[in-house]
C-alpha cells in the first residue's frame, strides 16, 4: 500500500516479466537435471544404499544427524533415518535422489550485463534462474510423486496447496536444517554422475555452480516433514566423525554452524 515501494515494486515485477519473455526467446538459459531411485534401508541414523534389490551388496552410505535438543512431551528427536524402513525390518525401502538447474548458459549474460555495469540487469537474471530452478524442483518432485516413483499417483492439488507443501514426502537438501553437513552432496554427485549428466559443478566448498541449482534426497514416508537438526553434542560429532571416516576436527569444522560447544584449538 506504500506509494513509493509500491510503485517500485510493481517496476520490479515488471522488469522481471520482461526479462522472463526475452530469456526464453533468446535462450539465455538452458535447465537441466537428474533424478534417482535406490534401493536402501536404515541402520542407525544412516542409510545403506544398495546396488541391486538383492540388497546383498552396499554401493554406498548416505550418513545423517538426530536432533538432541528438549521438545514438548511426545515430540520425538528426529533424524532422516527415521524415513527409511530399518534393515533388521527386512522390508523393502527406497530413497530417491535428484539435482536440478536452471542456470547453464547464464553466467555468459550476467558477465555481458556486469562488463556494462548494468548490475541491475545481472542480479535481475540470477533472480530469475534461481527461481526457475526452484520450479524446476518443485515441478520434478510433483512428478516422482505421481509417476516416477509413483508413490501418490491420484494426487490433485492446486497451485496454493502446493506451495503450502500439503503433499506427502519431502525433498531434503544437504546444507539444509534437516541435513546440515554440506560433504552429502559430493555422495549424491558420485551416486547419479551428476556433474557429467547435468553440468551441475561442485565446488571445494560443496557448493552448486551454476548457482541456480538445487538438490536433495526423495523420501515418501507418509509422516516425513522437514525439522532442524540445530545443535548437538560433542558424542553424536564424535559418532558421526566414526561413521564418516574422519577426525574429529574434520567433523568439528564442517559441522561447525551445529556445535552445541566450544571445541578444543
């Protein structure tokens, strides 16, 4: 209702439409992705992730954290190993995997528009790829709900619904609260070739490039949702710097944003 912003803002939504209706006539952008289904089972917090569905031979090992915060009565400490069936079950479970861009190509233009110092437009089309790779994402997992794993073939939901994430399943991402610890990533790029098959680079530092990219792990589980590991102790670091072959120091630094304490120097 302001008069200032608000006319700003309706030129920004402007310019975007615009720039939108000339990206996807000219091709300044190409999207690009890939998505995986694998048979696994927890064991602990982790899950083995199998080749085949003999279930006799581990291909590899996707490793999570359990929140050790205080809830309310009944409010359980959640991991994303409480998703997937537990070996010892015998049941067949699965997870998914997927990484997605809409970015290839873009870096080209943002330099073109930055070597005119039109920062305007530069950040405008980064705005935009990182928003198509969220519809990218978003539109996927609606499909491997109701085709490729075909968990919820008769799901109807409109657009607010969806938003609103009222489906069943979640999308979880390395990096993100419910699995901060960003090195998941580089299992996820060895477990689909996701460089070779999309493009998509990791960095040193486990981060995306293009930018405009997202990617996670599938679950189906009727009651999964998406929660924050926040902070935890110095045992489940030491646990899970065991489990993933590290150090301790190694844990401690790349799960530093989670410490609930001073590590020694």
């Amino acid at each position: 209702n302001n008069p200032v912003s608000g006319e700003t803002a309706r030129k920004l939504y402007d310019d975007a439409q615009e720039m939108l209706d000339t990206l996807i006539k000219e091709k300044w952008l190409t999207a690009n992705g890939v998505i995986g289904f694998f048979p696994a089972n927890a064991v602990g917090d982790d899950f083995e992730v199998y080749t085949d569905e003999t279930r006799t031979e581990v291909l590899t090992t996707l490793h999570n954290l359990r929140q050790q915060g205080e809830h309310r009565d009944g409010i359980p400490n959640r991991s994303l190993g409480d998703y997937v069936a537990p070996k010892d079950t015998g049941l067949a479970d699965y997870v998914g995997a997927f990484a997605v861009t809409a970015g290839l190509g873009g870096g080209d233009k943002i330099a073109e528009f930055k070597a005119a110092n039109d920062d305007y437009n530069a950040i405008l089309l980064e705005s935009l790829a990182d928003r198509l790779a969220e519809a990218f994402a978003e539109r996927m997992h609606q499909r491997v709900r109701k085709e490729f794993w075909g968990f919820q073939p008769d799901e109807q939901l409109d657009n607010e619904a969806l938003i609103g994430e009222k489906y069943v399943g979640i999308r979880p991402a390395p990096g993100y609260p419910a699995c901060p610890e960003h090195t998941e990533k580089a299992t996820l790029w060895e477990l689909m070739d996701v460089q070779e098959r999309t493009g998509i680079e990791l960095t040193e530092s486990m981060a995306m490039w293009p930018g405009a990219a997202v990617s996670g792990w599938y679950f189906s589980h009727p009651q999964s949702q998406y929660f924050v590991v926040g902070r935890i102790a110095q045992d489940q670091v030491a646990d899970y710097a065991k489990r993933k072959g590290w150090t301790l120091k190694e844990a401690e630094r790349w799960l530093a944003p989670n410490l609930g304490y001073n590590p020694e120097d």
